[in-house]
C-alpha cells in the first residue's frame, strides 16, 4: 500500500495521492459552515477571527498531523 499521500516540499505539504487530495478536502469541507455560521452570528470582526483561529487553528493542526505521517 502506497503511505505517501503528502510531499514535502520545503516548509509545506502537498497532496500527491488521492488519499492526500481527500484529506485535503474535508478540512476544507469543514472549514466552510464553521466559517459561514461564526460570521453570520458574530458581533464584530475581533470576536470572527478568535472563534475562526480555534477550528481554524485545531483543523490545521491535524491535517499537518496527518500529512507528516503519510509523507
């Protein structure tokens, strides 16, 4: 079984396998309707961005989790 789904290529990671592209995707997947719904219910542009930094932040962690140990 093929394990290389990412390659590094200097500081990042990029998808090389359909398994990477998928992984890829459902980060961004994620991303959206929680980013959708901290703007639409946010009261200022301080307060989106501290909401938007802990998913942000936490779906960014492991998707670099996982492209480390599949590069």
């Amino acid at each position: 079984m093929n394990r290389n789904w990412f390659a590094k290529t200097g500081w990042i990671y990029v998808p090389v396998h359909f398994m990477g592209y998928f992984i890829t995707l459902l980060a961004i997947l994620f991303l959206i309707p929680v980013a959708s719904a901290i703007f639409r219910n946010g009261h200022s542009v301080t307060e989106d961005l501290y909401q938007l930094f802990v998913y942000g932040s936490c779906t960014c962690f492991w998707w670099k989790w996982i492209a480390e140990k599949t590069s």
